[in-house]
C-alpha cells in the first residue's frame, strides 16, 4: 500500500508541475523542447537567452585570494564583537597561511594592506582586552589561555610587519595597490575562465584568432610546422624575460633564483619543473660567478628527481646532470679567479661581481659530492636494470662519459693544488679500472673513440634546432667547452693503475690508502702477478685490521683474497691457492662475502651485520659477477 500511494502522488505532482508549465509557456508541445535544451549541446543558446539565467564571471587567481582574506577579516570582527578569543586565535593562523597563498599568487614582496587592517584591528583589540582587567577576570580559563597566547603571537609577528602598521595608522584610508605588469600578466594566465558555452562556436574565426595568438607565444616555429606547447609557468617565464638583454638585471635573475632555492624541497614542488627553471635561468645569468652557482643549484635539483632510496635516476636526467659538471668546469677552468667552496659562506652579493673583476670570487659548491653522488646513480641504475636486456648493455657504453667526468675534476683540482679532493676523486677512477683486464681496458679505450666519432657526426649531420635550446633569449654569458670531452687512456691499464694509487698513497687517509691498495693487489692478480699482489698484501697488513673496517671495504678484500686465490690456481700454487679460498667457503656463505647475492640455508640464522652485508646496495653489478 505504501509504494501504492507513493506513486500516486509522485503522479500528481508531476501533473501539476506540467499544468504550471502549460499556464507560464504555453501549450506543452511548446514547452517540451525548450525543457529538452538543458541537456542538448545544440540548443545551448536558447537557453543561456534566459534573462533570469546568471552569467558565469572570469575571476583570477588573485581576485580569489584576496576574496579569501577579506572573508576572514570579517569573520575576526565578527568574533571580536563576542569576545571569542579562541576563535580569533584560530582566525589569526589562517590569515597567516592565506598571506603565503596571496604573496605566491602576487609575486610581490609587498604585504597586502587587507592583511596589515587585520593585523592593526586585533592589536588594538588586544590592547583593550589587556586594559579591561574587570573582564579579564571573568573570562573562561580557555578563553583567558587563548588571550594570553595571542598576546605572544601577534607581539612576534608584528616586528617583521613595524613600518607597514605605522604607515596604515597614519593614512588608514589608503586605497589598495595597483596591480602592476606582473600581477596583470600573472591573472590572464592563472585565471579561471568560466564562460557560457553558448558563446563558444564550433569553428569560428575567433578561434582561429585565439590559436594563432597562442602559436605566437609559444616562442617560434621549428622546422615542419609543429611547435612544443609550453606550460603557464613556462610562458610567465617567457613574458617576464622576453625584453631587452639590456633590462634584465642580476638583482632580477637573482631575486627568482632565490624564489625557487626557497621551495625546494616542499610538498608539491615539482621536480621537474624546478629543474627546468633552474636550466632557464642559466641562459639569463648576467656573470660567469651567478651562472655557476645556478649551475650548482641546477645539479642538486637534478639529483632530487629520484627521492626514492631504490630506484635510481633517470638515464635521460643523469646525462644532462654529467653536461651540467662539465659546463661548471669550463667556467672555473677559464675564469680562474672563481673558487668553489662548501665551508665559507660567501658574501650576499659575491656573484654580482663580473667577469673583469681580477679579485676572488667564492661560490658555495661541493665537486667532490656531486662527482661521488653521480657515480653511485649510475652503479645503482646498473644494479637496477635487468642484466639480460639490452637496456643493460646499452647502460654500460655511458662508463667513458663518468670517466671523462672523473678525469676533468681531478686534472682540475690537481691544478689548484687541493690534493685531498684530488684523491677522492683518484679513487672513484681506480674503482672503475681494477677489474678490468687488459682485453676489457682496450674495448673500453675503443668505444670511448667510436663514441666520440658518433657524436661528432652527429652534430654535423643534425641541423635542427631545438625547441628548449631556442625559447627565451640567447644565453647572455657563453661559455666555450674549455675541457676535454673524451677521456685519455694509458697504453694499458698497469700504467694508469700506478700513477692512480701512487697519488693515493701520498696524499691519501687511512681509508683511501686501504682501499686502493686493495684495488691495487686485485688488478696484479689478474694480470697473473701472483708473487707482487702477495707481497703488497703482506706488507699492508690488512688481514689484520679489515674486521674494523666498513663493510664495502670488506666486501673488496673478500674479493682481492677470492682472486688471489684463483690466480695461485693458474699458476700452479695449489697449496697457497687453498690457503686464501678455505676460509671463504668454510662458512657456507661465500655468495653474500662476495656480494653476489644471497645464500640459502635452512641451518643457519644471520646475525644482523649479515643480514646487511646481504642487502641489495651492497650487491656488485652483474658484469662484476663470477658465476
């Protein structure tokens, strides 16, 4: 009975809605399409034709932040009228977070005079609740907490914000700031257009209009008629240094240097994003000094793309990141007076300073981190791609750029005297060569040179321009490629070895020394000097010192001994072959001291240093593997 009756007035009330239809348009067969247009495209028109229809308004960014904080000013008033200072304690939070929202929106360093009004009505406020101690006393216990939380937070924000309340005291009248260039051009790209479907036409000429407005801001056409469709921030980036070389300041490019160095590192920064700015803003850099330290800055971000321990960075990402280093060495290689520091805080306005200037310039930067950071992404992108697969292979034929990379910094610092960093670096290019044979060192000194022969007919043959290399203006300081490109070999690898580890050995920690000498032995051992590696081992003294040592230390000498005792194999040294591989495998866990991966038992339990030694960043690559 219930569904009965329900559809029965369900029925009514649709028989009356359809008189009432009749009365106000009409007949029915009158009224039926035009109730039709609501959801037909086609009879859009009609319906926007509605005088009692709202048009949709266009409101930017801006105007939507700014409504947001006059909202919240009222709403202070509001709670100051009941005396709610808990209320006007949460009120003063979100104001202070509507301010960041509107300063990034504005890009302006000027506060907005809606949030000094706020400021001054609740100092004044708080200055009569303080003065009223009658009802101060009457206040709750939370309401009096409140107060007195309030009574901190405004005194400590207030200082930063003096001559801005000062001045609004003394013309509290003022009219609001114009919107300046920036501020128009910020709203036309991040505005919100809502407009009335009606008024858009399928093929209009001022569409075609709109679209070749836009092919005009992209920034030129390239060969073929495509261009690249840029992103808001992008074109903002074009409109804001798309003028005169001449009238673009240091103080302009450093000011939005500033502005990204500040948000890295927040949520819902892009990565990317920050690293194409920073790229952008190394074309614009007005002296050698400032486009080194973009450069820096311009690395670390491209390190961030990766914020994952796993993974490693991206191919494409970690090639660009090797140019950009080798660009920071052609400008210290030929402007010599530029020198790289990460102990010394320079001076606010230390890259101001231009190519003429004959005195010191210090730029904060680290090589030797960059260098060591760009070696372990491209050891754990081999640890990470699967061996089989060609992407594998194709991986490996990037070795000669790290090695030229290495080269470079070290001829570099080896140049301006700091050997300690000299020998870090030494050290990364010992670990490149020691396992290599002969054979291999040859193949590798052959594909450095087929390489350099592809690029080079490359370029020749690509005449193409690029799309990000042709947006925006010239690059305003050019720097010649000053360092070499290709790395330059030995005859063979015994001759690099020892002027490697000699430089190691002088100038060397105890670390540093331990390994190479490590290195050292393993490269005389596959060469089949048996007698020479045994005699470096004993005179080192390392079997008695490695239990103290890191583990990717011991993991070498687990190595060197292993291959010590293969080499004594081949030449004949049974007994002495035996005496360095028995206590490898005497306890059944030969695959994890040689990192080559995990060994299976059902009897034995790992302890936790164990348990490390067998995680996959300490495993050795695939192509590092014996069996």
């Amino acid at each position: 009975m219930i569904l009965e009756c329900s559809g029965d007035s369900d029925t009514e009330e649709e028989e009356s809605d359809y008189e009432d239809g009749v009365e106000r348009g009409g007949s029915a067969g009158e009224s039926a399409p035009h109730a039709g247009s609501r959801y037909l495209q086609a009879n859009a028109s009609d319906d926007s034709d509605d005088p009692d229809g709202q048009l949709r308004v266009v409101r930017s960014a801006k105007d939507k932040r700014f409504e947001e904080m006059s909202s919240t000013v009222d709403q202070m008033k509001n709670a100051m009228k009941i005396n709610d200072w808990v209320s006007l304690q949460e009120i003063f939070d979100k104001m202070n977070k509507q301010l960041e929202k509107v300063m990034r929106v504005t890009e302006s360093d000027k506060v907005p005079t809606l949030y000094i009004k706020g400021l001054v009505l609740l100092e004044d406020f708080l200055s009569q609740a303080l003065a009223n101690k009658d009802a101060k006393k009457k206040m709750s216990s939370s309401n009096a907490k409140a107060l007195n939380s309030m009574k901190q937070k405004l005194k400590k924000n207030d200082k930063q914000y003096e001559e801005e309340i000062n001045m609004y005291r003394e013309h509290p009248e003022s009219e609001e700031e114009e919107p300046s260039d920036d501020d128009i051009e910020k709203e036309a790209d991040d505005s919100e257009v809502e407009e009335d479907p009606s008024k858009i036409a399928i093929g209009s000429d001022s569409g075609e209009d709109d679209y070749k407005e836009d092919r005009d801001d992209i920034g030129g056409e390239v060969s073929g008629g495509w261009e690249k469709k840029m992103s808001k921030k992008d074109k903002l980036m074009d409109k804001r240094f798309k003028k005169d070389p001449s009238e673009i300041t240091w103080d302009t490019v450093n000011k939005k240097f500033k502005e990204i160095v500040a948000v890295r590192g927040r949520k819902r920064t892009g990565r990317l994003e920050q690293v194409e700015q920073l790229t952008f803003l190394t074309r614009v850099a007005k002296t050698p000094a400032q486009k080194l330290e973009i450069l820096f800055s311009l690395v670390s971000a491209q390190f961030d793309v990766n914020p994952s321990l796993s993974g490693h960075m991206p191919i494409n990402v970690w090639k660009k990141c090797a140019q950009n280093i080798l660009s920071i060495l052609d400008i210290l290689v030929q402007h010599s007076n530029i020198v790289v520091d990460d102990v010394v805080e320079p001076e606010e306005n230390e890259t101001q300073k231009g190519a003429d200037y004959m005195g010191k310039i210090q730029v904060w930067g680290n090589l030797v981190a960059f260098l060591e950071r760009i070696g372990v992404e491209f050891f754990k992108s081999l640890q990470c791609i699967d061996p089989h697969a060609r992407e594998y292979v194709e991986r490996l034929r990037d070795e000669p750029l790290f090695l030229v990379l290495a080269q470079n910094v070290q001829d570099y610092f080896e140049r301006v005297g700091d050997f300690k960093a000299a020998v870090k670096v030494a050290l990364r290019r010992v670990e490149l060569i020691y396992y290599k044979p002969q054979e291999v060192y040859d193949a590798m000194k052959n594909l450095a040179e087929q390489t350099e022969d592809t690029e080079n007919g490359e370029s020749e043959a690509s005449e193409e321009p690029r799309v990000e290399e042709s947006r925006g203006p010239p690059a305003f300081v050019v720097t010649p490629e000053v360092v070499s490109r290709k790395p330059t070999f030995s005859e063979n690898s015994r001759t690099l070895m020892d002027v490697l580890v000699s430089l190691i050995y002088n100038y060397g920690d105890e670390r540093t020394k331990a390994r190479a000498m490590l290195c050292d032995i393993y490269h005389h051992v596959i060469l089949d000097e048996f007698s020479t590696a045994r005699e470096l081992l004993l005179m080192s003294h390392l079997q008695d010192n490695v239990q103290h040592m890191d583990i990717s230390t011991q993991i070498l000498f687990n190595r060197a001994m292993a291959q010590l005792g293969l080499c004594a194999f081949r030449v004949g040294l049974i007994s002495e072959g035996h005496g360095c591989l028995s206590e490898l495998y005497s306890g059944g866990r030969v695959k994890e001291l040689l990192a080559q991966g995990v060994s299976q038992s059902r009897y034995h339990e790992k302890t936790p240093e164990q348990n490390y030694c067998v995680q996959r960043k300490n495993w050795k690559c695939f192509y590092l593997h014996w069996w």
